[in-house]
C-alpha cells in the first residue's frame, strides 16, 4: 500500500537528458501511470517483509559473486547463510561452463560492466552482471536467485532482454549476431540447487526491432511528458487490464473496485501488460 492516498501536485521534472534502466522501460511499458507515480514522483511502494528479504538476499548473492569473480574471499559472505552456501554451490558446480565463450581465444571479463547510451534524447543505462569478451563475440551474464519463468515469453519481452545486447550492439564493435544474453538461474525451488540458463537469441533483426520499439516507447514518453508539464498526468492502462490487480498505486488511480472485480474473473485472457514485471523481482536495480 502507498504512504498517501490523496493525489499531490504535478512534481517538476528532473533536467534532460533522463537516465532510463531497463526496470523503468518495463514500467513505463506496463504502464505509464506506474511510471510517473514511481519514477517522476519517487512515490514509493513500501515492500512486504518476505519479498524485501528476497530483495535483500538476491542482492548478497550479487556481492558475493562480485567478490569472487574479483578474486576476494567470499567465506565471510557464505558462513551461516544456508541459502547462499546453496546457490554459491550451484554456482560453482557450473562455473566452467559458464566462465568461457567456448574457444581458446584470450577471455576478457568484467562483473558489474556498466555502460550508457545516448539514445533519442535519453541516456540508457545499463549494468551487466558480468560481462565476457574475445575478439570475436561477447556474452552478458546476469544472475537471477529466483525460478526460471515457465513461460519464456515472459523473458523474450522483458526490456532486460532486449535493452541489455541492444546497448552492447550500439555502444561496442560487437556485431548483434556475436552478442549472447545469458540468464543463470541459482533458485530450483524445492529440488536439489541447480543452475539453469536462459540464452535470449539475438541478431540483427531482433537488434533493429528493438531499436524500433525503443524509438517508439521514448517518443510517447517525450509526448507524455510534454504534456505532463502541462499539468497532464500520464495514460493510465485500460480498465479491463490485469495490471492494476497486483499494483499499489490502485487506491491512488481508482482502480480498486474494478481490482475487486478482477479477483473474481482469474480466467481473464493474458494482454499485453500481463507479462510479469521483473522490475519488482530484479535483485540490483540501476
Ligand atoms: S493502478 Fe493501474 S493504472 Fe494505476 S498505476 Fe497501477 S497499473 Fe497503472
């Protein structure tokens, strides 16, 4: 539930050019509203207890594999957290095969590699969990200490997918079709600890698609924020959207009726803002 329910003035906005992560192209993709409630306004939804421990767990586990990957000691990390112990194994039980390109060229890597692009008048910023390099092709690593989505859809479309080798592409000497965007999963649920990869294909279509979604997605937001700066809030999604049923700005958008009749027609077909926000679940946001 947000701290205020009661609408406040329009914030001005921060000074051009905006700085946008991949978590704030998937709100501002889910819905726009979200995103001025969230990152114009800094509205912030306090988190439960369970997914701030999950948050906080997902975010030792980065430091952890940052520590080790820079060669530092990671005991003091590990001793007396079972759960950590457990991805670290599983981690290391498949670190040889996910440390190499699969060639003898000399390997290149850096953890917590970030890079900006300018891009339509915004800076697109991005962080890669680890990043692999040769002279002929280059994998983003990105560490994940929740269960792999059934549904790969759910991954394919998400803006950490698209954003993460689109900047890469742009912003290096890297070919698209050299440019791999691999998801290791630590979390198995309730079987034995075991790592898991997701590899995102990607090449120069997928890379020339996205960069007609991103053009599209940023001209709407200049448009929406011109007019925010004239005392217009940003669309909010359509009334018979899934997405309000799970967001605690529903108070604030009158949408808690409609999120009670949503409760009871769970059978309601997907749409396009049902994908899951992985923004909520990301371990390290930017
Ligand atoms: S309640 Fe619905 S319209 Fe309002 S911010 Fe959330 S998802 Fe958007």
């Amino acid at each position: 539930m947000i701290e205020t329910l009661h609408p406040s003035p329009l914030s001005p906005l921060p000074s051009p050019p905006l700085r946008l992560s991949q978590s704030q192209l998937n709100r501002l993709a889910a819905c726009p509203r979200r995103f001025q409630h969230t990152d114009l306004e800094q509205l912030a939804a306090p988190s439960e207890p369970d997914q701030q421990e999950r948050q906080n767990q997902g975010t030792r586990f980065h430091l952890l594999m940052q520590q080790w990957l820079l060669g530092l000691p990671v005991e003091p990390l590990v001793q007396e957290d079972a759960q950590l112990q457990a991805w670290f194994d599983a981690f290391i039980a498949v670190a040889p095969k996910i440390l190499t390109l699969g060639d003898d060229r000399p390997l290149w890597g850096q953890s917590e590699h970030a890079r900006t692009l300018a891009f339509e008048g915004y800076l697109l910023t991005v962080v890669y969990d680890l990043l692999l390099a040769n002279g002929q092709q280059a994998q983003i690593l990105d560490w994940k200490t929740y269960p792999r989505p059934q549904n790969p859809r759910y991954l394919l479309q998400n803006w950490q997918t698209r954003l993460y080798p689109f900047v890469l592409a742009e912003a290096s000497d890297y070919d698209p079709d050299r440019i791999a965007m691999i998801y290791w999963f630590f979390e198995s649920g309730e079987q034995a600890p075991e790592a898991r990869r997701f590899n995102a294909p990607y090449d120069r279509s997928q890379h020339e698609q996205t960069r007609t979604d991103l053009t599209h997605l940023l001209a709407q937001l200049t448009d929406w924020l011109e007019r925010y700066q004239n005392g217009e809030p940003f669309p909010q999604v359509p009334l018979e959207s899934k997405e309000c049923d799970r967001c605690s700005f529903a108070i604030r958008c009158d949408r808690v009726v409609f999120q009670d009749h949503a409760s009871q027609t769970q059978s309601a077909p997907d749409n396009a803002f049902s994908l899951p926000n992985l923004a909520d679940i990301q371990e390290v946001s930017l």
